[in-house]
C-alpha cells in the first residue's frame, strides 16, 4: 500500500512534468515548497537516517554542479527535483530511482533518434522520465 507521501510526491511529479512537457520550464516557487515541504516531512514525520539524506541532498548538489558546467544542459529545475527527491528518498532509493529514470530516457532518446522523431540538438523533458522511475521504484518496493 502507498503512503501518503509517496502518492504526494507522485501527484506532485505528474503535475510538474506536464507543466515540463508544455512549458519547458518549472516555477521556481514550486520547486521552493516542494523542498520546504520535504525537510518538514523528513524532521517531523519520517524521521528518515541522516545520514542517508544528506547522501541524498550531496547527490542533488552535484547534479546542480553538473548544471552549472553544462550551461544547463541538465536543468537547475531538473536538478533542484532530484535534490527535493533525495531529501524524501535518501542515498540509495534515489539513486535506484535516477538508474531507473536515465535507463528509460536512454532508451527512449535511442528511439526518437533512430526512428528520426528527435535530433541531437532537441532536448526531452526530463520529469516525465523522471516520475516513471519514481513510479517503477516505489511499485518494485511494494513486491
């Protein structure tokens, strides 16, 4: 059975990957309440190892690292999401998550590019990709 938080950050994900595929870009305001509203489920309600969420949040730096030398090749927005996850989810859940989140935009990136849909120089939109490992993840956990 899923938590409420679980089905919270799940709503949340599909909200803003629909907001990603339409407009490219994701309100900061949101990403701000989204990070508010996890370290405030993290101290008070989870109680999760700490350990583990700060594993969580270095991963989330480094990919806003990886953001700023790209020149946002990986968005801020996209890196804030994997930060704000890695304060739900701890070291390891969100690593599973963002193994499976790159493997199933790797493939799709394959497709789009051999059945001609999408060139090297267009870019997908990563939370949609993102919100299905997150799905795939939590289900897998609940077998």
């Amino acid at each position: 059975m899923w938590t409420v938080s679980e089905l919270l950050i799940a709503a949340i994900l599909a909200s803003l990957a629909v907001v990603d595929v339409h407009y490219r870009k994701i309100p900061l305001d949101i990403l701000v309440l989204a990070a508010v509203a996890a370290l405030i489920n993290q101290i008070f309600i989870e109680k999760g190892d700490p350990l583990l969420i700060l594993g969580g949040v270095g991963v989330g730096i480094a990919f806003l690292g990886i953001s700023r030398l790209t020149r946002e090749g990986v968005g801020y927005g996209d890196s804030l999401a994997i930060l704000i996850l890695g304060i739900c989810l701890g070291l390891w859940k969100l690593l599973a998550v963002l193994t499976v989140t790159f493997l199933i935009l790797g493939i799709t990136a394959m497709g789009c590019l051999i059945w001609r849909k999408l060139s090297r120089k267009k870019t997908l939109p990563f939370y949609p990709f993102l919100m299905c490992g997150y799905i795939i993840c939590v289900c897998a956990e609940k077998l």
